[in-house]
C-alpha cells in the first residue's frame, strides 16, 4: 500500500517532488497491471470450458516463432526519449555508480558551475526517499524523484514519464541519477547521450573486473575520493587498467568532489559536448 | 531484482502475442540467452513463475539455450571464445577486443495451445 495516499497501488514506481508532499504520481513499468487483466479473462474462460463438453479440452499445438529482444519495449522507448532529447537538444547524462560513490555529491558540487553556462535538471532515482532529490532541490535547479520501490534500476518508461512532468528547457542539461547498483542498470537503456560510471577509491580497485558489464556500457568512468588515495590501498593506475581491459573505449577521470581536484576538467568536458551540441 | 522486472516483460510480450494468435494457454518459451547478457538463468526462471501467474503463461516451460560469447580482436582480426568482457586476443595478446556474440538476450519462440473445438 502507498503511504503517501494510501491506495493500494503496489509495486511500480513513484515519482515525487521535494519540498511538496502532496505531489506523486504512481507509474506502473513493466505490464504489472496487464497480468491482473489477464488473470480476470483467464478464469472466465475456465468458465466457459466448465460450461461445455469438449472433445479436445486441451487443444492443438502450434508453435510461433518471435525472434524478439526480451527489452524491446525498454529499447524503443529509449529511442523515443532519445529521439526527444535530441530534437531539442538536451544533453541527457545516466550517472551510475554502487551506493555511495558519489553521484549525488558530484552533482551538488558541479552544477553550480554548470549552470553558469547551461540550465540544468535532475532525475533522481532511489528505491525509497527523496534525500537526494531535497539535495539538488536546495541548489535551485528543476528536479524530479523517481522512487523504484522494490526495483533496482530505473528504465526507459520512467525517464519517459518524468520528463512529462519535468518542464525541460531547449538547449540544456538532463542529469539522471540511478539507483546506486553496479549490475542492473547497465542493462537498462534510458536514451541518455553518455553513460557515467563513478568508482570511488574505497571500492577496490578491481571492481572493474568484477563487474564488468557496467563498466563495458559505460562511455565515461570518474574516478572519485582521490583525497582519500594516501589513507586507502587502492592503485589508481591499475583500477584504471582494469577498466580499460573491459571496455577500450572508456574516457577516463579522476577527481575528489571533496577537494575540488580534477572537476575542472570534469566540467569542461561536460561543457564542450552542451556546446557542440 | 531486473530478473524480476525482465520476467514481467516476458510474460507481458509472449502474453500478447498469444492473444493476438488465439491462444488459450502457453506450454513453452524458447529464449536465446548469451553468458555475457548479464542474465542469471537460474534466476529468471524462478522469477518467471511469479511473473506468470494468472497469465497465459502461467503453466509454460521455459526453455532456456545459452550461447556462448565470441570475440574479435581488433589489432589482428583473429576470433576467440570469450566468458568475460576482458579478454585477451589469444594470438596477439591485445586487450582491443570487441563482443561478436554472447549478448544475445531474445524470444526466440512459443508453444501455444489453441482452443479446442
Ligand atoms: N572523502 C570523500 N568523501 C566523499 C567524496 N565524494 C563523496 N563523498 C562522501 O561519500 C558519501 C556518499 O556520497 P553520495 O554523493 O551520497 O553518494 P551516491 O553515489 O549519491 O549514493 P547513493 O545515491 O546512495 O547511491 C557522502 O558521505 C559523501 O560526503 C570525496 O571526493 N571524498
Ligand atoms: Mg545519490
Ligand atoms: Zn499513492
Ligand atoms: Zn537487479
Ligand atoms: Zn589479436
């Protein structure tokens, strides 16, 4: 049950905005509400069955070929989402990284600067809580919390739905936060232009090699917490190797969002593709 | 969980589909599923039968056939079994390899039965 409204929606997710608590919007993803359809014209026709005598109950045998990909509907919708952004020239970003690395401290401490120069917006995506909504929210910047309940990722239908509700500038910035997970979201197409993986120095160096589709999908790794570089045994050379082995085509970054080290040329990058744009 | 998210979408797309032929239940699915999908088979297939319920689906096999992951190596253009995403070309010793095959995640088929009359 919601306990913000106390429907009894279960599952899918919710989007919510900070600093109003009446606002949220229940979003059902993956065709939860389809298979209760379903369920109801399942019995009636057991009905039907029970109703008459058969002489074949159990029918014929027919087999169907598909040949489609299990995400297509999440893919088309990317393409969609992807088709928006481009018509309107929004930079979309799919920040992911394990919980805790840094996405949301990164955003906090680069937006300011970004904004200088372009809008900027956030999705935020969280199983629970708007915290880190109500952290970008108080740097004065559009931002929109999507709540994934029980799910691990976000997906394509809800980038779709929240950009509805989000009232996105031509010309701009889209920053999306995932769920801090370093396996599922690799799957997920949102229709982002880049996708960014943060590692942090607190991780071990071989998480690269550990999971290696994230960092295989990814178009650019940050390597963030370098200030804590002297007090950790953590080989920056060696994680970056690492990565590189999975995925060859990987930019790579390395910053403290603490000290401020290396986000000038984190930014810059940004700005550079807003600007080609 | 994504298996179970990735069930649901499934049962959501075979479900339709069964629908549209006239089907009145599904006794199989045949999926194509690469090593390096990032899919557990193991998983899936649980999730699947609480994904399935009260669906056309409910009662269908899921047969499952693994392909394993092939890459190429860019530097030499030679071909090789992979498991991970960090190969290593076996002839040239370059980490430039690209995924040829091994991502596949797709329904290949269904069984559905037909309502008998
Ligand atoms: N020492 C140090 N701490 C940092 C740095 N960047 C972030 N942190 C700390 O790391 C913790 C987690 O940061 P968040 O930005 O919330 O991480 P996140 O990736 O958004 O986490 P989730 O949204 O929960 O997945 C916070 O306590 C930050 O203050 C850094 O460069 N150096
Ligand atoms: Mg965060
Ligand atoms: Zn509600
Ligand atoms: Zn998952
Ligand atoms: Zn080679």
């Amino acid at each position: 049950m919601c306990d913000t409204c106390g429907c009894s929606s279960e599952g899918g997710a919710v989007l919510r905005k900070p600093g109003n608590s009446e606002y949220h919007v229940h979003i059902t993803g993956h065709g939860n509400g389809h298979v209760h359809d379903h369920d109801h014209e399942h019995s009636r026709h057991h009905d039907h069955d029970h109703g008459h005598t058969h002489h074949h109950p159990e029918g014929h045998s027919r087999k169907i070929a598909m040949e489609q990909d299990v995400l297509l509907k999440n893919n088309l919708l990317a393409e969609r989402n992807r088709g928006y952004f481009e018509a309107r020239n929004i930079v979309a970003l799919n920040f992911l990284s394990s919980p805790g690395s840094g996405k949301t401290s990164l955003l906090e401490k680069t937006i300011p600067v970004l904004r200088q120069h372009v809008p900027v917006a956030v999705i935020e995506g969280d199983q629970q809580t708007t915290n880190d909504a109500d952290r970008i929210h108080a740097l004065g910047v559009p931002v929109i919390q999507v709540n994934t309940g029980s799910g691990c990722h976000l997906d394509a239908f809800m980038i779709n739905r929240s950009l509805r509700e989000l009232d996105l500038q031509d010309n701009s910035l889209l920053c999306i936060e995932n769920v801090g997970n370093l396996v599922c979201p690799a799957m997920f197409d949102l229709g982002e232009a880049l996708k960014v993986v943060i590692i942090s120095t607190t991780e071990g160096d071989d998480k690269p090699l550990k999971y290696p589709a994230m960092f295989h999908e990814a178009d650019i790794c940050i390597l963030n917490k370098t200030d804590l570089l002297p007090y950790v045994d953590f080989d920056a050379a060696r994680c970056r190797e690492n990565a590189m082995r999975v995925n060859h085509h990987l930019e790579w970054f390395e910053v403290s969002v603490k000290s401020g080290e290396g986000l000038d040329a984190w930014t810059e990058r940004i700005m550079k593709m807003v600007k080609r744009n | 969980m994504h298996e179970m998210s990735i069930a649901l979408s499934i049962v959501e797309a075979v479900d339709a589909k069964a629908r549209e032929e006239g089907a009145a239940k599904i006794t199989g699915i045949d999926l194509l599923v690469g090593r390096l999908s990032g899919i557990e088979t193991e998983s899936l297939k649980f999730c699947f039968s609480a994904a399935s319920k009260g669906s056309l689906a409910e009662d269908a096999v899921l047969a499952i056939d693994e392909r394993e992951g092939t890459g190429e190596c860019t530097a030499c253009k030679s071909s090789f079994p992979v498991s991970f995403y960090y190969a290593e070309c076996p002839e040239c010793g370059s980490l430039a390899v690209s995924i040829i095959s091994g991502e596949e995640f797709q329904i290949k088929s269904m069984t559905i039965e037909e309502e008998g009359e």
